[in-house]
C-alpha cells in the first residue's frame, strides 16, 4: 500500500512535489504504520500521476510476493 501527496513547489521548471510513503511493519518501537519512500520533482501532473502508477504497480507486486 502507498500513501502520497502532490503539492506546488516555488521552482518554474519543476513546479510539481509527489512525497510517496509504503507501508510499514509495526512493532514495539514502530508506531507510524508508513514510512517515507521517496520525492519527485514533476514537470507535469501526468508525469507525477505515471510516477506514482509505477510505484503502486512496483509496490503490489512486491506485496503478492511477500
């Protein structure tokens, strides 16, 4: 499972920030159940929306191996 978030950035040639968060193992000392995966720096929000396809897609393949 991904979590993510698409915000504005202050940079014109890049104006668009995914944050992509996967799922996290819980245990005693763990108690957010995502931790932080990565950032893109995004021309386009459809060049986002393709980045985060792959990592869904990456991210369920790995689950149904798991």
């Amino acid at each position: 499972m991904v979590q993510y978030s698409i915000s504005a950035t202050n940079n014109p040639k890049k104006p668009i920030k995914l944050c992509i968060w996967e799922s996290a193992v819980l245990t005693d000392s763990r108690v957010r159940p995502f931790h932080f995966k990565a950032n893109y720096s995004c021309e386009t929000l459809p060049e986002a929306m393709e980045i985060l396809r792959q990592v869904e897609t990456e991210s369920q393949l790995y689950e149904a191996v798991a």
